[in-house]
C-alpha cells in the first residue's frame, strides 16, 4: 500500500463534508440563501419544476438559440420549443439540448465538454435527456453505481478490493476508488448498468455479479466540483448513487478491464481508514466506504463521535426531483 505522506488528516464526518459540500438549508438556511442567491434555477418548462442550479457565468457564456428563455430577473432558464404535426416534445428538447451543447463545445467555450462522453444522461423528472459532460453546466441530478468488493466474513477478517484510478483520467485521476463505480445512462437501470461497469471496469463475471451481488440501498450529496474533478470548478452536481456489496471468495482477483483503473488493491479495514484519513480516495468514494462500514457494523455510535450527523448527511434529501421517467418505448 502507498500513502501519500500528507500531513492533514480527515476525520470521518470531515469527509463526508468534502463531498456534500453544498449547504443544506434544513440546517443552515442563511448560508443557503447566501450561496442559492446567485445561482439561476433551470427549469424543464416555464414554471415547471426546478432541476438543477447553474452559475451566472455558464448562462452568460452559453451561446443559447431561440429555443432558450434566459429570464435574468428571476435567475431562471428554460427550453421553448413548439412541437408540429407528427413531432414529439422529447424530441425536440433533446435536439434543443444537443444542439446547444455540441455549439459550445466546438466553440471551446467550457473545458467540461472537452470530456465529452457521447452518452446520455436522464434529466429527472422528466423524460428529457442530455450529454454527460455538459451535465454539471445545468447542475441536474446524476445517478451512479458503487460497489464494494471484498473478502471475509465479520468486521476483523474483512478485506476490500480497492482501484487507483489511471493518472490520465480526466476526472481525478490517480485517486483511490471504489471497487466498480459508473453513471447511469438515460434508459438504462442501476443494476444493468452495475453488471456493465463490473465487466467493463474489474473484469469481474456476469453470472457471479448477477448472483451474488447485494444491493444496499444509496448514498445521496450536492457536490460542488472543485479542480479534481476537471474543467470549470464552482459547477453544481447533486447525485446520487446506488450502492451495492459483492462479497467475493480469495481466489476471484479484478482485474483492470479498461485504461481507466491502473490497478487493484486487496487492503484491509484500517489501510482504507488511514487513506481515507489522508485524502487518497475520490470525496464520494469516500462517502460509499464510510455508508459500507456503518452497515457492517464498523463504525458505530460509540466509535464515531459525529455518527448521527455523518449518517444523515449520507443520505441527504435533494432539491430536485430524483425519480427516473422512462420513455414509452424503453
């Protein structure tokens, strides 16, 4: 195991800080509002629900087309779009969309659309959709998968496959992952898309992910990305992930699947509590490992001072709408 030699050490709550790093207004409203009030809301619709929050300077830099409201004095952004004869309303906001985008990022406007994944993304609470990078532009929820791999049967013997991301990656590369983690596309379900990335990702079998895997609820934080993550900082990203456990026998080793995971680690309960003591791990990373030791019964109300605050903030109600529409066809 390699530690980084940091100096600064992250208690437990500290980390999961890091990560749910945008206030909340159960608890602290006057900050809220203070941090709130420069942002503009993007809405699905004039007077539709709100989806997401965007920084005043991606409304100014987006180079927005008619089929765009930008209401400036009450800090909203909307798509208008008219549908005619043997036209469909998705269809059109989603060419909206990606016209806007793809506009933007030939125009080198945003270094977050230089990751451009060709892959879709659900706006929820609607059956829109839109381009991965540019999510975190309009601030909407993102869905993912994490999983936590590991060995042994009760809390001394458990040990965890842990990745380190590829230093080429975009997104914070060289960091400590989790076992198998990806965002889930527009259309497709979290355990699919878990069984994808556990092949993509760790080289880990169909028929023993589909097996064996247990799904253990999620984790829920509003990230605001800072300069690890790649691009702009300062940009919105609500999400939520589900989680699952793979307990898996000695002699099943991941394997690096793709050019995203340099390598795989077996390492035990207090290795990952000291890297993630030093920072090591990706923030929500962190966050899966932390909500993995609470329900196995490492960490407890009487080894974690700030258990019941950590734990709440796990799993934090958002300000959007968080369920997935699917359109008639899927």
């Amino acid at each position: 195991m390699h530690y980084s030699g940091e100096t600064k050490q992250h208690s437990n709550l500290e980390l999961v800080e890091e990560c749910d790093n945008f206030p909340d207004p159960a608890t602290n409203n006057a900050v809220y509002l203070q941090q709130k009030s420069p942002l503009y809301d993007f809405r699905i619709k004039k007077d539709g629900d709100i989806v997401g929050f965007m920084q005043p300077w991606v409304v100014e830099r987006m180079p927005w087309t008619k089929h765009w409201t930008i209401d400036r004095q009450r800090k909203e952004v909307y798509p208008v779009v008219e549908t005619q004869e043997g036209q469909q309303m998705d269809d059109l906001y989603d060419s909206a969309m990606d016209d806007l985008l793809a506009d933007a990022r030939a125009k080198k406007i945003f270094k977050v659309l230089d990751g451009w994944r060709n892959e879709l993304y659900p706006v929820l609470g609607s059956r829109y959709r839109m381009e991965r990078s540019g999510s975190a532009l309009f601030g909407i929820v993102t869905l993912g998968v994490h999983l936590t791999a590991y060995t042994g049967d009760d809390r001394e013997s458990i040990k965890i496959w842990v990745p380190r991301r590829a230093k080429s990656k975009q997104t914070y590369g060289g960091m400590l992952d989790n076992t198998v983690a990806g965002g889930i596309s527009a259309g497709e379900t979290p355990f699919e898309c878990l069984v994808r990335e556990a092949a993509e990702e760790a080289s880990l079998p169909e028929e023993l992910v589909r097996k064996n895997v247990k799904q253990c609820g999620t984790v829920s934080y509003f990230h605001v990305r800072d300069e690890r993550a790649g691009g702009e900082t300062g940009l919105m990203q609500p999400e939520v992930q589900h989680v699952y456990d793979l307990q898996l026998m000695e002699d099943v080793i991941p394997q690096p699947g793709d050019n995203e995971v340099e390598a795989f680690q077996l390492l035990t309960v207090k290795e990952v509590q000291v890297a993630l003591a030093e920072g090591q791990f990706k923030p929500n990373c962190a966050v899966v490992l932390l909500d993995f030791f609470v329900r196995h019964g490492i960490l407890t109300a009487e080894n974690e001072p700030a258990y019941i605050e950590m734990v709440s903030r796990m799993h934090r109600r958002l300000p959007f709408p968080t369920t997935p529409y699917r359109r008639p066809a899927e």
